[in-house]
C-alpha cells in the first residue's frame, strides 16, 4: 500500500518507480514461466498471443495473466493490485498485459507515444494505468523503458499508425508533435533498474524505449489496469481479446478502506 506522500508523487509526475518490490524467487518463476512461454508456443493456452520481430525473435507474450499462474498471481498480489486500486479509489481490473521482451543486439524499439492515445479507440475512458514489472536488467543499453515526467497533463497528442518501424503495428505521436511538446532532453526520464524493481504509470504518460544495441536480453513484464467499472463499449470494430480483455474480473487483493480514501483520483 502506498503512503499519502507516493500517491501525490504518482499524480504530479505521472508515474512512480518502487524499487526491490517483487522477491528474488517470485522473479525466476515469472522468468522461468516466460521462457517456457516463448520456446514451447504449442503447448501455450489458447488465449496466449506471440509476436515476433522482424528478424525472428520474440517481441511480446499478450495475455499470461489469465491462465498462467505466476503472471496471474503477481498482478492481484498486493504490491501490485494495491497501489493500482488506490490509484483509481475503486476496484480494477486486467485491460491487458503483455512480456515485452527485447532479444539482445535485436530487440526493436516502441516508438514515443501515450497508452491513451490508442486504448481511447477501445471505448474506455482515461482511469487506466500500468504497472511495468522488471524480470531482470533494464539499462539505457539493453532497451529500458523512458517516460517524459508530467505528460500526463497535456492532454493526448496527435498519433499516426507505423507500421513500418517495426513488426508490431505501433500507435505514435507525430514528429510534430513531440517536436512542439519535448523541448529539452532533461524532459526525458530513462527508468534504468533491476530484477524486482516496479514503475506504476499513468496511461496518458509519453513513454517509448530504444534498440537493445547491448548483449543483455531485456524482460519487461506489463500489466495495464483498468478501473473496474472502465469497461469498454461503443466500438464498431473491436480489437481482439488476446489485446483488449474482455473479461472483467476484479483484482482480489483486499485493502483498508483508509487506502482508497486518500486523495481524490486525478
Ligand atoms: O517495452 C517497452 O519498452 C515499452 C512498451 C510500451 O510502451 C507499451 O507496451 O506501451
């Protein structure tokens, strides 16, 4: 649970970084879980999406958090489920999730962009949030995520579909825009860490991340909530499941009731 003082941080910075959150042994289950994950794809349950680079190696595993249990534990234990809840003041639950996985010398980079600038397509409103969980080294070398401190309040930026950077068709914020809007690099946060180490993030955040150009693989573990009455509706053309879940079961973690009271949600 967090204090008064983290939830402030979170709302004026968009986002918060907790380092040493996840144990030891419940990261090499989640790691071990996630490379049987990528090399046995047959045996995946159903609902578990693959994608893959260009080149060939894994990019992201979507929707672990269902049926694979080390993913599904981690996001409503209370480290994770906690925070989120407090965020939104209400019950949440798992919009989608994904391992971001960043092969060495080959992972590809995620474009600037914010969350809301695509998942607003989804029929959802704005109370959504990650939390991005490191399964090992994220460095500036091997691809770590960076986010633009205080975006969050600038509304959502024009965005263009690429498809041709990389193999996933990726939401991005025009080169206009981020020209008119990121005017210093100091604007720019990298969020280096290790194994264990958590960032909770708004949705409407500007983040991306680069090449992994280093030998080390990069394991980054999202779970992007919803708060639990955020439900998606109106949309003509939905995206499929394996991306936006459409299953609406509340995160268990059981709080006080002096958690969700702390400050109003932004
Ligand atoms: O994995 C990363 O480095 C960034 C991923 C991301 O921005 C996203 O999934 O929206």
């Amino acid at each position: 649970m967090w204090t008064k003082g983290q939830l402030t941080t979170y709302r004026e910075q968009g986002f918060l970084v907790q380092r040493g959150l996840i144990p030891p042994d419940q990261i090499e289950r989640l790691r071990s879980a996630a490379d049987e994950m990528m090399s046995e794809q047959d045996d995946n349950p159903p609902e578990v999406h693959v994608v893959r680079e260009k080149s060939g190696p894994v990019r992201s595993v979507f929707c672990m958090h269902r049926n694979v249990q080390p993913f599904r534990e981690l996001c409503r234990s209370e480290p994770i489920a906690g925070p989120v809840k407090q965020i939104f003041g209400s019950d949440a639950y798992i919009f989608h999730s994904k391992l971001n996985y960043k092969e060495s010398f080959e992972g590809t980079v995620w474009l600037w962009h914010q969350d809301y600038g695509y998942w607003r397509y989804d029929g959802v409103d704005d109370r959504l949030a990650s939390a991005l969980v490191m399964l090992g080294p994220n460095t500036r070398n091997n691809g770590s995520i960076a986010l633009v401190k205080g975006s969050h309040r600038w509304g959502v930026l024009d965005h263009y579909s690429d498809e041709i950077t990389t193999s996933y068709k990726q939401w991005c914020i025009t080169p206009e825009a981020l020209r008119e809007h990121i005017t210093d690099e100091s604007m720019i946060i990298p969020i280096e860490g290790d194994a264990g180490d958590v960032c909770f993030f708004d949705c409407r955040i500007v983040h991306g991340s680069n090449h992994n150009f280093s030998p080390a693989q990069r394991y980054s573990l999202i779970y992007a909530f919803a708060a639990i009455d955020n439900v998606p509706s109106g949309v003509e053309n939905p995206r499929p499941d394996w991306v936006v879940a459409r299953q609406f079961e509340p995160v268990t973690a059981e709080l006080p009731e002096s958690a969700t009271s702390l400050g109003a949600p932004a």
